[in-house]
C-alpha cells in the first residue's frame, strides 16, 4: 500500500599530516539506497455496537519490510536494477512474514543467528568490550583477561580494516595508521584488544590501526572497522537440523550493552520458530537477553557460510558516529535467554 524510497550519496576527502611528517591522502565515498514497502493485512476482532453488542469486525492493520543497498565506491555501482530489486524483495518478503508473523515464544532455548548482519551482536556485545580506552581505564568486562580463554573454542574473531570494498574499510586510520588485520579471540583464548595511538602508547604497545573519528573537528578513540566471526567447518543446515526447538534470528535491530557487565538486550526485527530440523512460522517482538561472554561461550557451532554485511552499519561512541562492518557465519548459541510476547 506504500513504497519509499530514499538514497544519499557523499564523498570525504581525508588529509593527514602526523607528527614525524608523513602526509597521507584519501578519497572515502558511500552510496546508500534504502526501499521501505507498507503491506496491509484483514484481520477479524470483537467489538461492541451503538446497543452495547459485541460484533465481529473486519479490520485493517499494516506492516512495514526495508531492504538496504550500499556502496563503498560510487552510485554508479549502485543504483542499478539488480542492486534495488534486490532491496525491493527484501523489504517485500520481511514485510509479509512479518504481517503473519504471531508473537514470539519466550525462555530459555537454542538460538542461530542467520550469516551477515545478525552479527552486530558480536559488535555491541563484545567488540566495544574490547577498545582499547574501556581496558586502559579497566572498566570493560574484558579488561586484564588476555590470554585467558573467554569463548568457545570453536570461535575466533577477528578484527580487519583493510578487507576490500567492506562498509568499514579504511586505507588508514584516522591517525594516519595503515589498517591491519587483528586477530582478538582466537580457539577462545582473549589475544588482545583494538587501538589507537594514545591508548596504545600509554598501554606500551603498538597501534592497530583502529584509531577512527567522525571528522576532523573529533577526537580519534579506538574504534571497529569490520568486525567478524571467522568461518567454521559445519553446514548451516546441518546447524538448524540440530534445533529440536529454538529460533531462528535472521535480523537483529537496536539494543543495549554495560561495557563493564557484559550484559546486553538486542530486538529482533523478525524471527522464525525452528521444530524438528526445521524453519518454521515467522515470529515478533523477540529480545535476546544475556551477556557478551556467555553467548560466546555457549556457542555449539559455527557454519560455513560468512557473509559480511555491507549496507547498514554505522556505530555511536562518545557522540561519534562512524560506518563499520560487521559479518558471521551462521551460528548456534545455547546459553541466552528470549523474551518474547506469546
């Protein structure tokens, strides 16, 4: 019943000069393309008339889908018909789950979260808990655990600002540092946290190359670039035939997180139940509940299947917001808690 359709296009030229006189230019342009489509759906409720009688009503009531498309380059890769069919489709099919979609189960139960953007958990949940200013001050709940094992030992996580073409990509840092793969959780063992200059300096190491800020007239702080599981060895439908019941979360949307508990609530934008091996009946309103650490943790197994997402993430620190990249494969968790409405 309605479409909208938006786009933005810009392009931030980047001068660094450091302090042993090296000058560094770059050319840093976004594309986004955002299409959000309304469905409307019958429905039949009980309501009193005029006499006080209770009558069947046939009423109208709407749900909305947004499908993303973004680039690193130029509009010219972007808006073309494969990049907004595209979008189009995937706000049409999350708007009509979402219009049969009954309210979500909640407890505890097994989780998988789909590959791609369902990893912004792994970027509020446990990558701000791993900047390098939370662990100096020794507030994160990270802080002091290197080389302790704080996940799973089937996860490994990395953090990589020089991939090409990812949303969070930099040739260098904002202070001028090249980016680098890091490796922060490797078979579960903590490696190291993520730095710029100053708190590398004044933590006696080295940058990583992630000392970011939203523009010249900003402080740099540590911050992510593109944030990811690294790939495991299971086949995602051996993964979801191993749920007898759970939920299947294929897109997580706002949340919160206490850097120094760990504990976190993210919303599912749209879930399915998983019976039997299998996908199931679209569901909504669920919450993951828990914290960081233990979701890592609990993680029973990791897929194949990383995929990066490229078109939505941008991250808030300090009143600075900066694009990033977060990706996974498909993954099941065991140890969260949904809250859900039914």
């Amino acid at each position: 019943v309605n479409v909208s359709i938006g786009h933005s296009v810009g392009t931030k030229k980047v001068h660094i000069i450091t302090a042993d006189g090296q000058s560094l230019v770059d050319t840093r342009s976004t594309a986004t393309l955002s299409i959000s489509i309304q469905v409307e759906g019958k429905r039949t409720v009980e309501r009193k008339n005029d006499k006080g009688e209770i009558e069947n009503v046939e009423e109208s009531y709407f749900e909305t889908g947004t499908g993303l498309a973004s680039s690193r380059t130029s509009c010219h890769d972007l808006f073309n018909k494969a990049s907004y069919e595209e979008a189009a489709q995937t706000a049409l099919k999350i708007a009509q789950d979402l219009l049969i979609a009954k309210p979500a189960p909640g407890g505890q139960m097994p989780i998988v979260l789909a590959p791609g953007w369902a990893a912004v958990l792994l970027h509020e949940a446990v990558g701000h808990g791993l900047e390098g200013d939370f662990n100096r001050k020794e507030i994160s709940v990270y802080s002091g655990k290197v080389g302790q094992k704080v996940a799973s030992s089937l996860v490994t996580v990395i953090e990589q600002g020089d991939l090409p073409g990812e949303r969070g990509s930099l040739h260098f840092d904002d202070e001028g540092i090249q980016t680098q793969q890091n490796v922060l959780i490797k078979d579960g063992i903590l490696q190291g946290y993520i730095h710029d200059r100053q708190n590398a300096q004044l933590m006696g190491i080295k940058s990583t190359g992630n000392g970011r800020r939203e523009s010249y007239a900003h402080m740099p702080m540590p911050r992510m670039t593109n944030t990811y599981y690294k790939n495991g060895d299971t086949d995602p439908a051996d993964i979801i035939a191993s749920v007898e019941n759970g939920i299947y979360m294929s897109d997580l949307a706002g949340g919160s997180v206490n850097i120094t508990s760990g504990k976190f609530e993210m919303n599912a934008t749209l879930a399915y139940i998983i019976r039997n091996g299998q996908i199931c009946e679209p569901v909504k309103g669920a919450t993951i509940i828990g914290d960081g650490q233990m979701a890592m943790e609990t993680t029973t197994a990791v897929g194949n299947d990383l995929a990066i997402e490229k078109n939505s993430g941008m991250c808030g620190k300090d009143g600075q917001s900066v694009a990033v990249g977060c990706g996974q494969p498909t993954i099941r968790v065991d140890g969260l808690t949904v809250g859900g409405m039914g």
